[in-house]
C-alpha cells in the first residue's frame, strides 16, 4: 500500500514537472492549413519564376514579382524556404526545387563583398546540409565562412558588416543584423574543425554585447567603429525612425542572433542578453494586442503606423528556441508569446489567399520605412522565419 501511494506520488511529481516544463497541451497554430497555402503559393512562384538567378524577394505596386540577383542580401530566402516545405512535406518534388535553387548560389562561395554571406548561404547551403548531409554543400559552407572571415579586422574585432561607401565619412560599420551571420561561421568551425572562426564569431558577439545596446536592452542598428582603436564612433540608424529609437527588425535580429550564440558557445551571458531583448519586446507598450509589431517601437503615429510581419517571424522562431534554454516560466512565457504570433500571423490579415501577393506567404512586411521602400509588402525573409517557426512549434 505505501509502496503503491509513493508511485502514485511519484507519478504525480512527473506529471506536474511535464505540464509546467512542456508549455502548452493544446495548440492553437493552424500549422497543416497553413501549410496548405504555403505549397500551393510556392508551387506556382517556382513555376512562374524559372530564371534560378532571379530570386524572388517583394512585389511591386501591380503585385508582380520583383527578383534580385543572387549577391542580394536576401538571395538564399527562397531556397531556404523550399528546403523547409521540403523538410515538413518530405516530397522528393520540394527537395529537387530546392536543390535547383540552391546549387544556383553556389558562386556566392567566394563572395566578400558584405557580411551577408551568412543569410544568403546558411539559409540555403546550410538546411540542404542539415537534411541530405551532401558533401559539396559542406564545402561551400566552409568556404563562404572562409570569405566572411576576410571582413574580420581583428583590430576592431568585429565583421565590417558594410563597405564605407554606404555612409559619408565612416570607418567601420556594423550593424546588429551580422549577429545573424554567426550562425555560418560556428557551423563551419563544426564540421571544419577551424577554430579561427569559432574565435571570430565569439568576439563579434562579445563586441556587439558591449556597444551595440543600450541600458533597456534595446540596440542601436548601426555602430561606426574606429578602424585603429576598434572604439565606437557613433551609434545611429539607417532603416530606424531615428538613431535612438528602436527599430524592430533590429530588435529581431538580436534576440535570435543571441540566442544563436548560446546554442552554439553555452555562455550564460548570451543568454542572459537574449532573455533581455525578448523582455524588451515582449513588455514594450507598443506591441500590439495581437504581438505583430509595429516597424519600429518609437514609430510618432502608433497605433496608426505600418506593422513589420518580417520582424515578427524572427521573433517567433528566436523564442521558440530561446524558450528551450530557459526556466520554466521564461519557457511558457517565450512560448506563449511565439505562440500568439502565430496564430495571429495564420490569420487573414498577414496570411495571403491562395494565387495573391505575388505567390508569397504572408502580407504587410517593412523594408525601410525611413526610404519609403518595401512598405506593407511580402518579403521573402518574413516568409523564411515564417516556415521556420512553424516547424520549430510543429517539433516543439
Ligand atoms: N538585413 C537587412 C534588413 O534587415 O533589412
């Protein structure tokens, strides 16, 4: 009898642990109904743009397609995203279109002409190594990570995000995004064994740690270094409403880039800052009831300002793996959070109708605000963080 009452006891004690560690017991995400949509709109966007070397990003006024060329910055989104219907589908068809796409970006292994080289090759190169192992991909990840490489000074010890071309009388300039291209160089010290450019990212993410933020966790988006000393300059914006506002996607970028980098390095401070930002978001007035947020977090016309789908999605995939590092509130609460995103993001006010908005996922996305370019249109990255996100809280 006492042995019976002390496995029910124990039964107990594991049953409450599993509800307080697992966040949520019925989920709220559409995922299989979203998906729907997702294959049908980028069957036919891989049907209507044939061209490999013309990536989908955006669409114009008329809701027609406008394509980039493959050193964009955002030229490994559509075949990242195609490997990840392929990744939930595991449809041969998806992983051949992914292939075809991928293998057309293969010149950007050599590339060096901005730190983007993270996006455009880990989103594509780096799942089609995550789901086929294919020994060339694992190459040209090396390689591009060799050529990201080449923008580290160690004098400043940051990557130069940007050539001084792109603003009048700078040095060095770094903006909070390259916390996102880390994730290319810690895959490739993995399976190169080149600790060079575990070192690299770790001292970008120690530098930009100590200037980039402010003291309510918020960043700045662009930081001009002294190209000698390796001091800060100044501290502004480019696609901000001003330099000490708090421009969304830059909010975004953080908190995963963070969350990244503990993953990758188990250093507590990574993710003490990761927790920081996802609170600066998560408690800010300025989020809106539905958690899709506003372009930036000082925007003068809330609630009348344009909402930022993109900067969402990265958020949402950031919690839902920042949730798994953390205490067990934190954990319901990132998830909770991601959670509400997503659901509002599967409704129709962001979640395109079949054969609209250019073929892509979702609407209302925000290039730059501030250049009045890309505003309340798809982006193919809002798309990407999307996907994963979706398949992040599938696997959850
Ligand atoms: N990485 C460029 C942007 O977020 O707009």
């Amino acid at each position: 009898m006492k042995s019976c009452n002390i496995i029910k006891g124990l039964i107990l004690f594991v049953f409450a642990n599993v509800f307080t560690i697992v966040p949520c017991s019925s989920r709220n995400v559409p995922v299989k109904k979203d998906f729907k949509i997702i294959k049908a709109q980028y069957q036919q966007m891989a049907e209507k743009n044939t061209d490999v070397n013309c990536v989908p990003r955006t669409i114009n006024k008329e809701g027609k397609p406008i394509c980039t060329d493959i050193e964009d910055w955002t030229s490994g989104f559509f075949a990242g995203s195609l490997w990840y219907i392929y990744d939930y589908t595991k449809s041969g068809k998806w992983r051949a279109e992914a292939e075809k796409r991928t293998v057309a970006l293969e010149p950007l292994r050599n590339f060096t002409g901005h730190h983007d080289i993270g996006f455009m090759v880990y989103c594509s190169f780096g799942n089609g190594y995550r789901l086929t192992g294919n020994p060339q991909y694992k190459e040209i990840i090396a390689d591009a990570a060799n050529s990201l490489a080449t923008r580290f000074d160690p004098r400043v010890g940051l990557i130069r995000s940007w050539d001084n071309i792109h603003l009048r009388d700078s040095e060095y300039l770094v903006i909070i995004d390259n916390m996102m291209n880390l994730e290319l160089l810690f895959e490739a010290a993995k399976i190169t064994g080149n600790n060079h450019l575990y070192d690299i990212a770790v001292s970008h993410a120690d530098k930009t740690l100590k200037h980039h933020y402010r003291p309510d966790f918020s960043s700045y988006h662009l930081v001009d270094y002294d190209s000698i000393t390796g001091e800060p300059r100044r501290k502004m914006t480019v696609q901000g409403l001003a330099d000490s506002s708090a421009w969304s996607r830059g909010q975004a970028w953080g908190l995963y880039g963070f969350t990244i980098c503990y993953r990758e390095t188990k250093d507590k401070r990574y993710l003490d800052q990761a927790v920081n930002i996802a609170d600066f978001i998560l408690n800010h007035p300025n989020l809106p009831e539905d958690k899709v947020m506003y372009w930036d977090f000082d925007a003068p016309g809330i609630p009348n300002e344009e909402r930022d789908v993109s900067a969402t999605t990265i958020a949402a995939s950031g919690l839902l793996e920042l949730s798994k590092y953390v205490s067990p509130d934190d954990r319901k609460r990132f998830f909770s959070a991601a959670e509400e995103m997503l659901v509002s993001l599967s409704g129709p006010d962001y979640l395109a109708k079949k054969g609209e908005n250019g073929n892509f996922i979702l609407k209302k996305s925000v290039g730059s605000r501030r250049h009045n370019s890309e505003v309340g249109v798809p982006l193919n990255y809002a798309d990407y963080y999307f996907l994963e996100a979706l398949i992040r809280y599938d696997r959850y």
